[in-house]
C-alpha cells in the first residue's frame, strides 16, 4: 500500500516540474528594488532596482502598476539592461504599489514588489545652513528642528545643489536622534543650495530649499581668544623677568640635583678611567625632549672634553645623530679640545624601538660605562637600560617628561629629572640670567593656572550648593578659562 502511494507522489511531482518552470518566482533575481520622488522634484518618481547573477540573453523587465485592490493599472515593457525607470507621481498620493517581473524570453525568472513613496513638504519646523565658524575654510554647517518630536523621522538626508552639479546630490544622512549636519569639502566664496529629506514609516517629507549659502575662511578663531589671553600674559611676564637681568637683578632658581649629579658623575668615570654612555631618547629631533637631551648633552661633552674622558653616544634617528655631532663638535671646540672630537662618538643604530635598545645594552655590558645620562623620550625600553646601567654598576642620570615611565626611571636610577626639569636644564647648566628669567616667566603662568584651577574649584563647588546665577556664571568662566575650546 504505501509503495504504491509513493510511486503516485514520484509520477505527480515528475510531471509538475516543467510546468513550474515556466512561473517560477521569488528566486533571489531581482535585487533592492525600490522608488520614490525625486529630491525637488515631486512629481517625478524614480524606480531602481538591481540584478544578482549573469544576466541571460533574452533578459527584459515588465512593471505593472498596482491599485489598492491588485489589479494591474499601467504595463512598461522594459530592457534586460536597464536599473532604472522614471514615470510621473501624483503629488496627492502618499505611496504607489510596484510589480516588477524578469522574463528570459517568455519564462518567469523573479518578480518583486514595492511601495514607491511620494514627498511632500512640510515635516522640518525650521531649517538654518550657515558657514562654520572660525575654521579654514569649506565647511557649512545646517541645523533644523522637526514639526511634531512625538513622530520623529527614522533618517534626514541632506541633499546640495551648485552651479555645475547634475540636479540635487546626496551629500549624507543621520539619524533621527541628530538635529543637525557639517558638510565639508566644498569650495569658498560659491554659493551652495540646501535641502533635507525626513523618512518616516511610509512617507517622505522635503524642507524648503535654503539658497546660496556661502562659506569662506576666518582669520581669527574667537573660540580659543582665551588661549590667547593667557599666552598674552606669560609673554608679558617673560619680558618684565628678562629686562629686569638686563638692569642687573640677578635671579633664583631652586637646586636640581640630578643636574648637580652631572659633574660627580663625569669625574667619577674620569677617575676609574671608564667611559660616559649618553641616551638622547628614541624620538627624533620633532620632539621637544629630544631637543632637551641634546641640550644637556653639550654640558656633559664640555666637561668630557676637560676631563679627557671618553664619551658614547648611540642614537636612533639619522637627524639626531647629525645634530648630536654638531652638539659635541662645537662643546669640544668651546672648551679648546676640537682634537680629542671625532664623528664616532655620535653614532647611528636603528631605528627600530628594541633592536635599538639590545645595541645600548650590549655596549653597556662590554664597555661598562662607569655614568650613564638617559635624558628624552622613552617608552618601554625605560626599566631595560636603567637595570642593565644599574647591573654593570654606573651612576645614572635620567630624566623624560613621560609620565608612564617615570617610575621606573626613580626606582633604578640614582637621579631623575622628573618632567619640566628637563627642560630647564639648560638653563641651569649654563647659569644663564635671561634663560631663567624666561623661566621664571613661565612660572608665572603656571602660578596663574594653579591659582585659577582653585578659584574654579570654590565657585564650582558654591554654584552646586546655591541657585545664584552670578556664582553660576562665575565657575562657568573659569572653566572656559583653561579649556582648549568653548
């Protein structure tokens, strides 16, 4: 019995199966078809749609036009090589139902529908476009508000149109939580037309067309005019400091041991007749450390020279190497030992960070320098020289302006330059009058800071404790004191 009801099912499916070839459907042919009204022009309605797979040679397209009860109102005839379909809109309808059909030849190999929407105006409260301010140039900012926020669009598309653009061109979207949009990339001094697009479930709605909107350049940026101030008053400060030296006075600056270490250290190497090993970071000479170290390295050479001792220098950028020589040549020329200078003792490694590193370390373990000065910028090769230069017994300098590395710099070195005191090394060394007087400049600067960092801190903490709108405004203001931007 059931073999003979499966033989049944077999001869029925068999005979089926060329008359489903004839309307097959739903294949996957026909890819994200889909329309709507033209970007300012809503009474033109744009239907595309793509392919998937190699077409067939007998390929062509049938669109039917679709009323509310399914019965076909319209039938274009289209080629298999055509995307695309322009027809008219009515303006009053909201959507438009779509049929397309793929025929190879007279055979069925896809249909797809669709709901066509059709734009209206309206939906956009208000719509502002105006160029960005206090920036270089080619950027116009736009900003709107949505009639009724309790129906909120799922997306705003932005489109332009400028002289010598092809129609209304899609220049972005965001989402419905987004009110507003920066395009860049344009031309200064043309003008440039704006309209936005809000899609919401089953509907299109257009703002009015903003015109000839402009963008250009500004000369000054008002946002960071309180940068300026206080540039202004270290400047300022800097001045009043350096014609005060001028006039005789004669400055403090605190003792920084780890540069009075600089001497002991160099006629400690003398004394055991072993060498100075010097590390000017591993940055290159676009870091103002490095700078720094090599100004350090100039005293150090000075009294190496003096000292008849030797000197080591590897680095690990060509630039710093050409102006490490510069730095020694003339340190050895000023102290009347141009003769004990040669091009080795600055000499180039690699560039590469701990290729770099196991060199230093290697020379430290044969040649056992009895100082060592590491002096710029570090990053993780920081613990691995100062533990080999504190292995082989060497009385370490060091000193960088990176936070992270610190650490390690004051645990296994003998002195450490912590931050701004590398920087004001060079004045220190030299006894230099209008270099600290330059420093003494900045110090009030940062006295400024410090001082108005606590000021901020009571009117902040007033304003959270009272409604007084004057406090309020006052611990606003110094927050925007010391802010990069308002």
């Amino acid at each position: 019995m059931f073999i003979r009801i499966a033989v049944v099912v077999i001869l029925l499916c068999s005979a089926a199966v060329p008359l489903c070839g004839q309307t097959q459907t739903s294949t996957g042919l026909i890819t994200n078809f889909h329309g709507e009204t033209a970007p300012g022009i809503i009474t033109r309605l744009e239907l595309h749609w793509g392919f998937a797979g190699l077409p067939p040679s007998g390929l062509n397209f049938k669109l039917f036009r679709l009323s509310a009860t399914g019965d076909t109102l319209a039938v274009n005839q289209i080629p298999g090589g055509e995307r695309k379909f322009e027809t008219s809109a009515d303006p009053g309808m909201m959507t438009v139902r779509y049929r397309l059909e793929a025929f190879d030849n007279e055979t069925m190999l896809d249909r797809m529908e669709t709901y066509a929407l059709i734009a209206h105006q309206g939906g956009f409260l208000k719509v502002e476009a105006k160029d960005t301010p206090y920036d270089d140039g080619g950027q116009i900012d736009l900003k709107w508000t949505i009639a009724d926020p309790a129906k909120p669009f799922d997306q705003v598309k932005i489109y332009r149109y400028s002289t010598g653009e092809s129609g209304w061109k899609l220049v972005g979207a965001v989402q419905s939580s987004a009110a507003n949009f920066t395009n860049s990339g344009l031309r200064d001094k043309q003008p440039y037309n704006y309209m936005l697009r809000g899609y919401g479930p089953g509907v299109i709605l257009e703002s009015k067309p903003i015109m000839n909107i402009v963008c250009h350049p500004s000369w000054f940026n008002m946002a960071k005019i309180n940068l300026a101030v206080i540039a202004a008053v270290v400047i300022t400060a800097i001045i009043f400091f350096v014609l005060r030296v001028g006039k005789g006075k004669i400055m403090f600056i605190r003792r920084i041991a780890g540069l009075q270490a600089v001497d002991e250290a160099v006629g400690r190497a003398t004394e055991m007749g072993r060498s100075v090993l010097f590390v000017p970071g591993i940055q290159d000479l676009d870091d103002v450390q490095t700078i720094a170290g090599l100004t350090i390295l100039g005293s150090v050479a000075k009294l190496t020279a003096q000292y008849e001792t030797k000197l080591d220098v590897p680095v690990s950028r060509s630039l710093v190497m050409s102006n490490g020589r510069e730095v020694v040549r003339e340190a050895y020329l000023s102290v009347g030992r141009p003769d004990f200078y040669n091009d080795g003792i600055v000499h180039y490694i690699t560039d590469e960070q701990f290729g770099y590193v196991a060199a230093v370390d290697g020379i430290m373990v044969r040649e056992k320098p009895a100082a060592c000065f590491y002096l710029g910028a570090f990053f993780a090769e920081s613990l691995i020289l100062a533990e080999t230069g504190n292995h082989v017994g060497a009385i370490q300098i060091a000193g960088t302006a990176m936070p992270t590395q610190l650490p390690f710099f004051v645990a296994a070195c003998d002195y450490t330059l912590i931050g701004e005191e590398l920087f004001a090394a060079s004045a220190y060394l030299s006894k230099d009058q209008s270099a600290i007087a330059a420093l003494r400049g900045q110090d009030v600067g940062k006295g400024l800071a410090m001082g108005s960092i606590i000021i901020g801190v009571v009117f902040t903490t007033l304003a959270s404790l009272s409604s007084n709108a004057f406090i309020a405004k006052l611990s606003d203001g110094f927050l925007r004191l010391f802010a990069m931007n308002y």
